[in-house]
C-alpha cells in the first residue's frame, strides 16, 4: 500500500473514526470522569502535602522535606494503581469496540483475559528489553553493562582507564536502546491481537511477523498521531496554563519574588485552577481513546488484504 495513503487511513480511522462510535464515546466520557475525580483528588493532596514547606521557606526541616517526598511518591502510586487497574479495563473494551468497526473478531472480556492482558506490556516489554525476537542484538546489552560494572571496579582501583571503559559501556547501551525501541515497534499492535481473540505470546509473535519490513511505516505514523495529540493537548491545556500564569503574576504583585513569602502551589487547589484544568482531562480521555483505535488501524494497514 502507498505509504501515504496508509497513513490516511489510520488517522482518518483512529481521530475521526472513533467519534462516530457511540459506545467508544460513553468509554471516553467514563474515561473522563475518572480523570477528573482521580486528578483533582491529586491535585488537592499535592498542594496539602506542600503547603508546610511554602510557609516554612528557607528553614525548612530537611527530614520534614524527605518525609513529604515519601508521602507524595506513596500518594502517587495510591492514585496510578488504580488508574491504571480501570484504564487497562476501558482500553481493551475501546479496543473491542475498533475491531468491531473493522468487522473483525472480538474476544469478550473475561476475567482471566483481563489478568492477562494486564500482563501483556511487562511481557512484551521483557521481549523488547532482551531482544527475545532479535537475538542478535543481546550481545550489546551484555557488553554495555560488563563494560559498566568493569570500568567502575577499575575506577574504584584509580585507574584512568575505568572512567573510559565506563562510557564505551554508556555508548553501547545507548545504541541498544535503539535496537529496544525497534523491537518495541514490532510489537506494536499485539494488543489488538490478543483483544482479537490470541493468547499473549502469540499476539506478540504475530504482531513481530506481521510489521516485519514495515516499521518505518509504524513509525511515521506514529510520529504524525503523537503531534496531532501533542497539539490538541496544548490547546485543551491553555485554560489550566492561563490560570496559572495569572496566579503568578498576581502573586508577585502582591508579595513580590522574595522565596520566604511565596504562597508555593496552593492554587493547586483552588476551584478556579480546578475547572480549568478539566479540558486537559478531556483531551487526556480523547488522547485514550484515539490511541485504542490507533492500535486498530495499524493492526488494518498492515493486514490488508489479509484478513480472517
């Protein structure tokens, strides 16, 4: 297929094409609701958690810093599981509802495929990451990192020569990381296979043969979707970065920069900053669900022709 025209048809499939699903629209609206209580619920404990620190100033205890740290790290992984937990689930049906405007098969969600399909990325990250599927490139993961740990004993010894050694090993896991980001293109569109109805391996496998010879393809539309998403959500984020730009400004006209009199982010949670900040949700619910019918429409570039 010309490469232009493939391109076409996954934008036009992944933007438009799921705005004219009704389902996939109640998905996204779930999605955005979730955002919205998950996030401001976030917003609030942040600026609560900070608040001691901005009136403290300079004299601030430093165990009391690193005590807020560890509560605003432990806050954050209270809100991400569970976010995660119910995007996983609203994905796969998202996902579902693409392929059912492709006419092509749907696994119904059971609970043993939702445990599965929570597994699929760390699987498919564990392929990428020690190039299961591309052998041939291990070896620079294994030099890269002996390199590393033998040039740290040497520099540890006072030897110039581990310093060296030390960032040849960098060089070389740099470069592998190209070779990782490869093989995580290959897998792209494993998702959309495994919600099709495949186990998790062989969704990965098929994904591997399927984009073989076009991952420049994958790429290029990738790019192009991550732009349009990019731009969208600068525009819905003009509210919230508006608020906060006045926020400031009318802080330093008041108190003026000295640091000790700085109210910090309290505006976090503020009813106004929180209004203006549910746009960016809406583009975060969209952004969602363009990229489930994206894996869709790539995984219909790719095969066309070749459907079941």
């Amino acid at each position: 297929m010309d490469l232009g025209k493939a391109v076409s048809e996954v934008l036009e499939f992944s933007l438009i094409g799921c705005l004219k699903d009704r389902t996939s629209l109640i998905y996204a609206g779930i999605t955005f609701v979730i955002y919205s209580i998950f996030g401001i619920g976030m917003l609030v404990s942040i600026s609560n958690l900070f608040t001691p620190l901005t009136t403290m100033g300079a004299n601030a205890n430093p165990q009391l810093v690193i005590g807020m740290l560890i509560g605003i790290y432990s806050m954050l992984a209270i809100y991400m599981i569970p976010l995660v937990l119910i995007f996983t689930l609203i994905g796969y049906l998202m996902i579902g509802r693409a392929l059912k405007a492709s006419k092509r098969k749907y696994m119904p969600l059971t609970v043993v495929r939702y445990i599965k399909y929570l597994f699929l990325p760390l699987v498919a990250g564990i392929i990428a990451g020690l190039s299961l599927y591309n052998i041939k490139w291990l070896w620079m993961l294994v030099v890269g990192l002996a390199l590393i740990l033998g040039g740290a004993v040497i520099a540890v010894m006072g030897n110039f020569l581990g310093g060296v050694l030390s960032a040849i090993g960098m060089l070389v896991l740099v470069l592998y990381f190209i070779v990782v980001l490869y093989n995580s293109l290959r897998l792209s569109i494993g998702e959309a296979i495994f919600v099709e109805g495949e186990g998790v391996i062989n969704s990965l496998k098929k994904s591997w043969v399927i984009t073989k010879g076009r991952v420049w393809t994958v790429v290029l539309i990738s790019i192009i979707l991550a732009i349009v998403l990019m731009v969208i959500s600068m525009i819905f984020t003009i509210p919230s970065a508006a608020y906060s730009m006045m926020y400031m400004f009318s802080t330093i006209a008041t108190v003026g920069t000295n640091p000790s009199t700085m109210p910090g982010i309290g505006y976090l949670s503020d009813p106004g900053y929180l209004i203006a900040i549910l746009p960016s949700y809406l583009a975060s619910a969209y952004a969602i669900l363009v990229g489930s019918w994206f894996t869709v429409g790539l995984y219909n570039v790719l095969t066309k022709g070749k459907k079941k």
